[in-house]
C-alpha cells in the first residue's frame, strides 16, 4: 500500500492489488474516501468519489483540499500508477506543505 503524496494531512495511497478505473486513496486519521479519475483525452474531466467500507468519507473541508490536490497533481498520479502497476517500479512519498 504505497503512499504516494503527503498534503496538509492528507495522505494519498494506492492499495497494492488495484483496480481500473485510476483511483487514489485519501485518509486523515480515521477517515478515508477514494476517488476515481475520469480521464478523456488526457485530461482529468471528473472526479467521482466513493465510500471506503467501514470508513467516513473525509470531512468537507479535508474533501475540497483533497479535490483541489488532485486536480492540481492529476497527472503526476497517472504517471505513479502506471509506474507502479504498469511498470512494477517502486514509487517514492512526495511530501508537499505548501497549500495549493
């Protein structure tokens, strides 16, 4: 379960046994939602966001950092994930404090 961004207390994981469509995993603390990337001609065009069993989705504003994030980094967590599961390379953290 590689992390894949620190932001603002947000953490950003894939699960190691993943699934199309691309998707990443946000958790703070004991909460956790997972947004799926829409994808149409290279740009991310949606973000749907589901409930991780046994999880609260994020709070409102952790959701909207989270969102902010990923539409900022979409591309950067495409290229992660093809790295990872694609590729089979080893990913490392980025640890970002600046809020976008």
């Amino acid at each position: 379960m590689p992390t894949i961004f620190s932001y603002i207390g947000l953490i950003f994981k894939f699960f190691s046994d993943e699934h199309y469509p691309i998707h990443v995993h946000v958790i703070q603390g004991e909460y956790e939602s997972i947004y799926d990337l829409v994808i149409v001609d290279n740009k991310l065009v949606e973000l749907k966001k589901r409930k991780k069993r046994g999880k609260e989705h994020l709070p409102k504003a952790d959701a909207k950092n989270a969102e902010e994030f990923i539409y900022a980094y979409y591309q950067k967590i495409i290229d992660k994930w093809t790295d990872y599961f694609v590729r089979n390379i080893a990913i490392k953290p980025i640890t970002i404090t600046k809020k976008i």
